[in-house]
C-alpha cells in the first residue's frame, strides 16, 4: 500500500504539471457581447504585481501548515508521559518508522496530495468553463469595427476576435473557479481543523479561536484582493472557497480519522461455554453394548474338514463348543 500511494502522489504531481504550464489541455473560448461592462473593468497588470502575488500565497499555503503541524506533533509527543507513546511500528515490509516521524509524514502528506488536488479542480473547472475575467476585453482588444459591434447586445463568437497579447489573453479566460481562493481557504481550513483537533490548550480558551480566526481571515482577504483588483468575479472566489473547504474537511474527516491515532482491530470474542445448572441432578445412563463390538472380539476357528472351509463361531462365555469336525457328526 505505501507504494501504491506513492505512485498515487506522482500521478496527481503531474497531472496538476500539465494542467499549469502545458497546453495539454485548452482553453475553452467561451464568445462575448460587445461592450459588456462585466468585462471592461481596466487590466490589473501581471499577477507579479498584485498585492497577493501568487509567490506570496504559494509560501503561505506551504510554509503555515507545514510549520504548525511540526510544531504541534514535536509538543504533542514530549508532553506525552512515556507509557502512553506509541511502539515503533513497520511500514511497507521494509523501513521501520518512528511513531513521531510517521504522524508527521502522515499529515503532511495527506495536506499535499490535497494541495495538488485542489489545484487540478480549480484547473480543470477554469479550462472546462473558459469563464471570462472582469479584466477581459481590456486583455483582449477586441476590433469593435472589424466585428460590426453595431449595439452591446450583438454577441461575438469569433476565434480571432482577440488583438492583444495571447497568453495574457488565455489567461484572461481563466477565472472559475479562483485558484488562489481555492488553495488559500484549503490551506486554512485544513491548519483549523488541526489546531482545533490536536492542539490543548489549559490556560487560555482564546488561543484557539484567534490563531483559527486569523487564518481565516488571511484566506478571506486573498479572496477580497483577488475581486478588488478586478481580477475575479465574487461567484469565482466563492466557487473557489467551496472547492477547497470541501476538499480540506473531506481529507480530515474521511482520511485521517480528524487526526487520531487509528484504533487497533478487536479480536473476535468466543461465546461463553455453557454452565451447568445448578440444583439439577446429574442421570447417568447405562452403556449399550453395540453388535459390532461383540464381532470384533475374540472368534474361535471351527476344525478343518475334507472338503468345507472352516467355520468361524464366535465366542461367548456360557456355551462351550467341542472340538469336533462337522463331518465326524453327519
């Protein structure tokens, strides 16, 4: 099974490669009307120079799980008295883990799968979809003449409509569902529900809710750059947040049991051997010979005569058979 999980991982690794920097799959062209003003708002500038850059949301979408759950696991597991630590245990048939080391693994692993996975969901619906952004025919420069856009409710289909720069244009037809939305609240909801789970905290009840609080909030607030900045619509940071939230409370409910230890199976219970009942007397029957006892005993051999086979009688102990030939009596 660890294997198969690794090959797994790598499967879900280049399947989100191909969906993010190859054209293997393209770009659905969804048409437009002319001079729709859902799709006129001024062209923000490359993603480098937003005030979340992906750079910026990528690091913390790596870097705070990673850090709490380190952090979480190392206390857990000093502060744990010595007999209730785990054994060390063997996976794979092959390399012997530490009961720390493989919680960490565990988690961390799962939270990467998860990861790649929310981003092949929020590619896979930006490529399905080809859903323009509120940026869009500032990217696209659409030739109003050359298309005859006589009225704004004339609706343009063409392929070469298009005079600006085609990747920021192809990227331009990429907006639902918001990725950075997706990973930010995937990456929160996860890092929640692990504090919330494992962390205990005897001092303070505040702790929790203000570091669960703040998290959500950072999440929150890429999903409001993200609309501020005319780079998504609000139903695309929407969608975004209920993709990743999904995936997050899947993986923690439904994979790893909300951070516990998986319960060792029981062993079958026998049923009970029946008690005798007391006060009831025990009969003790009479043992009944049977027939085939009595002709596996001990067989006396008749005397030989000239011409018959010998007759086998058997022996009882109240008749007395004289040893005299059958045909000395004819």
């Amino acid at each position: 099974m660890f294997y198969f999980q690794l090959v797994i991982m790598a499967g879900t690794v280049l399947l989100a490669y191909y969906f993010e920097y190859t054209d293997t799959f393209p770009v659905h062209i969804q048409g437009f009307f002319c001079y729709d003003k859902a799709f006129s708002k001024p062209y923000p500038g490359p993603e480098d120079s937003s005030k979340a850059p992906p750079v910026l949301v990528y690091s913390l979408v790596t870097a705070i799980p990673t850090v709490t759950i380190l952090a979480g696991e190392l206390t857990c597991f000093f502060m744990k008295s010595e007999g209730m630590q785990e054994k060390t245990i063997v996976t794979a048939d092959c390399c012997y883990f530490n009961p720390l080391l493989r919680r960490i693994v565990r988690f961390l692993g799962v939270y990467s799968f998860g990861l790649f996975t929310t981003t092949i969901f929020a590619n896979a619906g930006q490529v399905v979809t080809g859903n323009p952004t509120p940026h869009f025919l500032s990217a696209c420069r659409p030739n109003y003449t050359a298309l005859g856009c006589q009225s704004g409710m004339q609706y343009i289909t063409e392929r070469r409509a298009c005079t600006g720069n085609p990747f920021i244009v192809a990227s331009a037809r990429k907006s639902f569902p918001s990725k950075d939305a997706a990973l930010s609240i995937y990456s929160a909801v996860y890092t929640v529900m692990y504090v919330t789970l494992v962390f205990q905290t005897k001092g303070t009840r505040l702790t929790k809710p203000t570091l669960c609080l703040t998290l959500l909030s950072l999440a929150v607030l890429v999903g409001i750059v993200r609309v501020a900045e005319y780079r998504n619509h609000w139903s695309d940071v929407l969608a975004g947040f209920l993709t990743g939230g999904a995936i997050a409370a899947f993986l923690v409910t439904c994979v790893i049991n909300n951070f516990q230890q998986p319960q060792p199976p029981t062993p079958p219970v026998r049923p009970p051997r029946p008690q005798p009942v007391v006060g009831v007397p025990t009969v003790a029957l009479p043992r009944v010979e049977s027939p085939l006892e009595k002709l596996s005993g001990p067989q006396l051999r008749s005397p030989r005569s000239h011409d018959h086979q010998p007759y086998l009688f058997p022996a009882t102990p109240d008749v007395l058979i004289p040893s005299r030939s059958i045909s000395s009596e004819v």
